[in-house]
C-alpha cells in the first residue's frame, strides 16, 4: 500500500519545511482530516497555512491543484468509467493491486487506498467531491 500522511509525519519532516509554521496537534489533524491524507494536499494545506491564509480550506479547494489530480484522465470513456467509481464507496477487493487498467492508474494517483478490509476505496469524500466536480459526474 501507498503510505499515507499522518500525524508523525506532520511532526517530523513538514516541521522541517515549514519551521516557522506552529501548528497543535489538533490543528495538523484537521489538515489531514481536510485532505484525506493526500501528500500533495498536505503540502498545499501547509503552503496556504504559511502565507496566513486564515481560510486555507478554499484557498486549496480554488487553487490549481484539485484540477491536476484528475488531469490526466482525459479520455471519453475513461472519464465515464471514472464517474461510475466516483459514485461507488467500495472500488472491489485489494490484494496485490488493482488489475483493472483505470483503477491502478488512480491508485498510483495515490487517489484510492486500500482499507484494513482489503477493499480498495477513495482516499477521500473530498476528493471523490472534487472529481465529481470537475468531471461533471
């Protein structure tokens, strides 16, 4: 499984990063809580926290980034088939990865994990919310 960002990782390696960034503990939880866990939207939670964004929730949710994590699914049929999973809570079951083509090409998006189920599922509400959004679905 990918690994997701925690609460550890918050302490050790964004500290060093982000050094002039005081956050609680609680405050870190509800940046992982925001993203899901995401890297790529821990960081950019992290950025908007740095340029004191007191509403760093929308400055994410309006800056480039949400977009890019769906760019590459460009295709017609994909993006059709990507709406059914996008409506869909559980994606199937997980064992080594996904053998459907589209399903690893998101999991390697690190936008779907596998949960202590064994069943592979979105990262997410919010980002299932943000393909939904760009997608149309």
């Amino acid at each position: 499984m990918l690994p997701s960002v925690c609460l550890e990782d918050l302490r050790s390696f964004y500290l060093a990063r982000y050094q002039n960034l005081p956050l609680s503990d609680a405050q870190r939880c509800d940046v992982l809580d925001f993203c899901g866990q995401h890297p790529r939207l821990v960081e950019a939670c992290l950025r908007a926290l740095q340029r004191g964004q007191s509403d760093w929730q929308t400055a994410v949710m309006t800056g480039n980034l949400p977009a890019q994590l769906f760019a590459r699914f460009r295709d017609a049929d994909e993006r059709a088939a990507l709406c059914d999973y996008l409506s869909r809570d559980d994606l199937g079951r997980y064992e080594t990865w996904p053998q459907e083509p589209l399903l690893r090409r998101l999991y390697w998006q690190n936008l779907l994990i596998g949960n202590a189920q064994g069943r592979l599922c979105w990262r997410s509400q919010r980002i299932r919310d943000i393909g939904r959004g760009l997608l149309g679905c």
